[in-house]
C-alpha cells in the first residue's frame, strides 16, 4: 500500500456551513488529503473543516476559475478530486475511487463521473441536469481549469486527454429554496456579463428574445423536464430567466461603457482645447472614485481629499483588477447615487493631499494610460 497513488481533495469555499461537513463527510475515507481553500467565509466554515483535519487556506476570491486553479496548486499529491462543498460522494462512486487507488488502476489522466442533482428536495434526472458530466479526478499536471466564469472546466493538454468513466454519482445539492436558486441566478449573471464583455463576445437583442425560449425548449421538452414534475417546471423556468438577464446585463454593461468613454474623451477634450478644468463650471456634475486599492488607510484619505474639492463628489471604490469591469459597476452605482456626466477613475496613490480639483484631473486614468500620456498623444 506504501506504493499506492495518493489523492488530494480541494474545495473552494465560502460561507458554506450548510454543506461542507456533508462535503468532507464522504471525502473522509477515501482520500490522503483535504484542501480547502476559503475565500473569507464569516459562518462556521473553518470551524467544521477543522474536525477533519484539513488543510486550511484563505486567499481573496477573483473568480472560480483563478480559485480553482490556485487550489489545486495547493495539493500535497498530483492526483487531485475536486469537489464545490455543496457536493458528495455517493456509495458507488467512493467505492470506484477506491478500486482505483488499491490496484493501482490509474491508467488513464484524468476520470469524468455522472453528478445528480437535488432541487428543493428532489432528485432531478431530466432538465439537462442528469447525466451531468464532470471530469473531477485528474493528475494535476496533465490540465487546468478553464472556461468562461462563473462556469468553469477542467481540460487536459494536448497528448493527455486520456480519460474513461467511473461508476456513481457525485451527489450535488444545489438548491434548499427557490429563493436559492434566484439568488445564484442574480450572483452568476452578474459574473457572466463581466465576463463576456471582458472577452468582448458579440452579443445582440435578438438573444434576449430567442436564447431564453430556447433554453425553455431545451430542458422543459427535449431534455423531458415534465417528467421532474414541479422542479422540471420551476428549473426551465428560472434557467430561461437566467439566460435572459444574463443578456440584459451584458447589453446595459456595453452601453454603460460606450457613454463613459464618450463622456472621458469629451472631457479630456475640453480640458485641452479650454486650458481649464471643466469641474470649475458649476452646471457640470463629476463623480469621482479611487481605483484599484484595498488598503483603507489611501481609500479614506482619497475620499476625503476628493470630498474637499469643490466640484467633485466621491462615489465609491472598488478592488477588482479589471479596469472595464470596475468602471461599470462604479458607474452603476454612481447612477443611483448622484447625477453624473463623467466619471473619472484615479489610483488613489495618485491623489496628492496637497492640490487644486485640476491636479486630480491631471492624474487621471483611463484605459490604463495617465492624463499626461493622453494629452501627448492628442497633441
């Protein structure tokens, strides 16, 4: 047994005392190891993974897939099963893994497995949602995690992609309520519009109309949803919700971002051509926000160096490292919050305590490039 092939599990999680000791529970005798890699949680999260000896890692979360991969890096072994912590081993499968390990069966480089799903209490096998492949046991250095976030997948290289099935299921509960499952639909489209407009994917009117009537079709018809009764329905109800607003925000993402450019260069513009900055005119309303800094102590003085000058109004901030996405979601917030015309978004760093509303102007940022460059290159 000294010779046999060791597995490390990982799970990422947050706030996740409802489910992880279910998660851990059958993980427990099966595996070498436990990696669990929390991204903050505030509940008893910690405190149940620390009944079953886990390895214990925190790191801020960037998305599912960056938090994956980082996770399995964090593995003692190259064999790593991965599981979300709202998901299971049954009987069947934990039973094939360890067929596997006493045999020294690993022949292959990675092993999907069927995962089932309970939905409100019921076990939902049409709805698309069953058989749902997942390969979830793989040597580490043969692939990654990949994807379009929220939605993430794990894909061997090139030369590695052997793989066969393992018998059982991995058992996923998903949804307690249908309020969970409205409130995942909120969270993951927001993650999804970022992330298409970050990848810039053509995206039009006519898939708020057609993808979610198709989505419906899809689960509710040909994937024999009617079968799974009340859940069948409620599942291609809400999954045609989901692809529509997901749409919808990705569409209010993109215009948001063409007003703010048009509004940036116009007044970088006028700043040139007038020789004056236009928050000296009193019927041009500017919000202002520090850019990219988690540290409290330059977020508090650039709100209140920003809050002095006469002109400008501080909004927000906010840590995400994507500059197209930050400036929507300030700019979404600024919307409910103040009338704005312009948004200009500073590294606080830049901020000096010392310096006219015109200085800030000076120091601003857009598209990764500094005022002073911008100004160079319009000259």
């Amino acid at each position: 047994m000294d010779d046999a092939i060791k597995i490390s599990a990982v799970i990422i999680t947050f706030n996740e005392e409802k489910n992880i000791e279910r998660c851990l529970s059958s993980l427990k005798d099966i595996v070498d190891e436990i990696v669990v890699l929390d991204s903050g949680s505030t509940d008893k999260t910690k405190e149940l993974c620390e009944k079953y000896n886990v390895k214990f890692y925190t790191h801020a979360f960037d998305g599912h897939i960056q938090q994956k991969n980082r996770a399995k890096d964090l593995a003692a072994h190259d064999w790593v099963l991965s599981l979300d912590a709202d998901e299971a081993l049954d009987t069947t499968l934990q039973k094939s893994i360890l067929s596997l390990k006493e045999n020294n069966g690993f022949t292959k480089s990675g092993y999907y497995m069927n995962r089932l799903t309970n939905y409100c209490g019921h076990w939902v096998k049409h709805c698309n949602w069953y058989p749902d492949k997942k390969l979830r046991l793989w040597n580490r250095t043969k692939g990654q995690w990949t994807g379009t976030n929220p939605h993430d997948k794990f894909e061997m290289f090139e030369g590695d992609k052997t793989t066969r099935y393992l018998k059982g299921d991995i058992l996923h509960y998903s949804y307690y309520t249908l309020d969970d499952h409205y409130k995942q639909v909120e969270y993951f489209t927001n993650i999804a519009a970022k992330a298409y407009t970050e990848q810039e994917r053509t995206v039009g009117f006519w898939n708020l109309i057609f993808n979610p009537i198709a989505k419906f079709i899809d689960h509710y018809l040909l994937h024999l949803g009617f079968l799974d009764g009340t859940a069948g329905w409620n599942i291609s109800k809400i999954s045609a919700y989901a692809t529509y607003l997901k749409y919808k925000k990705i569409i209010d993402m993109r215009k948001k971002n063409t007003i703010l450019k048009v509004s940036v260069y116009f007044a970088i513009l006028m700043f040139i051509l007038s020789g004056k900055s236009l928050l000296a005119q009193s019927n041009y309303k500017f919000a202002v926000v520090g850019l990219q800094s988690n540290k409290e102590t330059i977020v508090s003085n650039t709100a209140s160096i920003i809050s002095s000058k006469p002109g400008l109004k501080y909004v927000g901030f906010c840590t995400n490292h994507s500059l197209q996405v930050f400036k929507y979601d300030i700019t979404m917030y600024a919307d409910e919050k103040t009338a704005v015309e312009a948004i200009f978004s500073l590294d606080p760093n830049f901020i000096k305590k010392e310096g006219s509303a015109q200085d800030i102007i000076y120091y601003c940022e857009f598209n990764g490039q500094n005022y002073d460059n911008i100004k160079k290159e319009m000259q």
